[in-house]
DNA sequence: TTCCTTGCAAAACTTTTGCATTAAA
DNA sequence: TTTAATGCAAAAGTTTTGCAAGGAA
C-alpha cells in the first residue's frame, strides 16, 4: 500500500510478459483486456468485459473483445466455462479447481482442488484417458432459518 | 423379444401416463418428442430431436421442439445440461448421476452416482444450501498405446 | 513494406416470442 | 365452446466472419 505507482508499473509488466511468452503480440486492447482479467482471479462474461473496457473510456470493438478472449483461452491465459446456456464465462484461474454456482443470480465462486476429494472415481471407457474434471456445486438461499 | 407390439403399446401407454401425471396435456407433437427421449437415457439437442421427428415422418416446427423440451424441463421429466457453449443438451435420465465427456467429439455418457464418491467436500457459503453437484469427466482418446 | 490487428457491419446460430390457426377437453 | 398448443416468421441474444483501414515489426 502507498505505492499505486510501483504496483501498477509491476503488474503491468507482469500481463505483457505472460502475453509476450505465449507469443501474443501486445497491443492496447489486447493489454486492457488483459489487466481486467488477469489482476485477480474472477469469472467475467463477455458483455461484462466489454463493459468494464467502457467504463475505463476504452473503446474496444464486441468482435476484438471476443477475439481477443478466444486467443486468451486458446493459449490457456484464461479457461472458457460452460456453465449455463446464457453466455460464455471466462475464468483468469487457470489452475485446477472447482466452482459453487448460485442458481439464482449465476454467480460463480471458486472451490480450491483440496476441498473436493474423490475416495472413487470410474475408469474412463477403453482407448480413453481424462483431461480433466469439471465441477459445479449448485447453491441455493437457504429459507429454513 | 417377439410382442413388439405389445411392447410398443405399453411403453407408449407408460409415456402417456408419465406427462399425464405432469398435468402435460397429450398432444401428437408431444408425444413424439416425449417418445424418442423417454424410450432410453440418452442426451439429446433439440436440434438432433428435430432431425429424429423428420426422420420419423413428423412435421413438427422448430418453436415447438423448444416450448415442448423446456414443458418437459420445467416438469422435471428430463434435464438440461450446459456441458457446452455451442448448444443444449437434454438427459432422459433425470436420476441423479454424472457424466463422461468426449472433448473432441462432444459425446456425453452417463457416470453411475455410486462409481464416484467424496470423501470430502466444501461447505457450502453462509446462508446457502447446496441443490446438487454437477460433474463432468472430460475425455480424450489415448495416443500412447 | 509486410504482416497482423482492429472496427464495423453483417452473418450465423441457437433460442424465444407474437399471432393467427388448429386441435384438445 | 372454451382453452390451450401449434406453426410460421420474425425477433432476440450471443458469437463469428469478411473486409477495409490502421498499427506494429
């Protein structure tokens, strides 16, 4: 705290050198958008994105926005959830973890890898091996207090 | 094996009796589409039950695909999942269970409840409860062997 | 210069809706 | 006869694409 400047500075130069080793040419959009996602792990739609590029008073186009969330994704910047049929979510923790949903409003919040544990998991089919498993805790407002 | 028709008349007399006990009114369109999903667990998306009404000489129009697919949701006659972005799908098998996935060709399998088990998970945030787990197990073939 | 990226608009795609017609109770 | 379901087309929403213009190497 104290030094907005410094920390700026640094977690700038920290999004241009993860984009620069995926072999992402930096441009400003592609920075902004970067900033927004990778400065805290959160789950962010692609309207949501858009929005906070306006907000910031960038203009951003809605394809350069998608454009630019699908290279994230395929470069594994970021990981693409398809949670409900409404939207895309896009996830800047890329590490292994699980998630609780809100029906209600949508909302996700993460669960760490270590408070899940399987004491049984099924073989995968022949010829098959897992890439990974996907998790979603479904949560309602309790109405019984 | 051998009483087809008897066969075909009662299990057309169960799916009957299954919307009727949903207050689902029995019309011809219904029953078709209650017919292909209900005859087995299977995973279907509206379109690939658009294609099965063709195939099966129906003319049912795509709006009544959908109304009718999210009637028999809302019932909870079957389920409809969010595995992928691109489209949904909807489970016959309304039970609770799991599914495998193949991520190069988007095929879903059922996982039996009992093959995977917790031995622990997360509390579930303040003030809410947990509805239910959705899990998926992504797949690739193996090319290792 | 050369290649890549952007923005805009339009297209593509899935899903929903409005309304006149038709079928079920 | 009264109410609800269907079909069609159009609308709505998200995501992708084509192409001219602009920016990076």
């Amino acid at each position: 705290m104290g030094l907005d400047i410094v920390d700026t500075e640094s977690s700038s130069a920290k999004v241009i050198s993860r984009l620069s080793a995926c072999g992402i040419r930096i441009t400003e959009q592609r920075l902004r958008i970067a900033t927004i996602l990778l400065s805290a792990p959160q789950h962010r739609s692609a309207e949501q994105i858009a929005d906070a590029l306006r907000s910031d008073g960038a203009r951003v186009s809605k394809a350069t926005v998608y454009n630019t969330l699908n290279l994230f994704a395929a470069h594994g910047l970021i990981r693409q959830l398809s949670v409900d049929g409404d939207c895309a979510w896009f996830d800047s923790n890329i590490g292994p973890h699980y998630h609780f949903r809100d029906e209600q409003t949508g909302a996700l919040q993460d669960v760490e890898l270590q408070d899940v544990q399987f004491s049984r998991l099924p073989e995968p089919p022949a010829g098959m091996e897992v890439t990974g498993i996907d998790l979603v805790i479904r949560l309602r407002r309790r109405n019984d207090i």
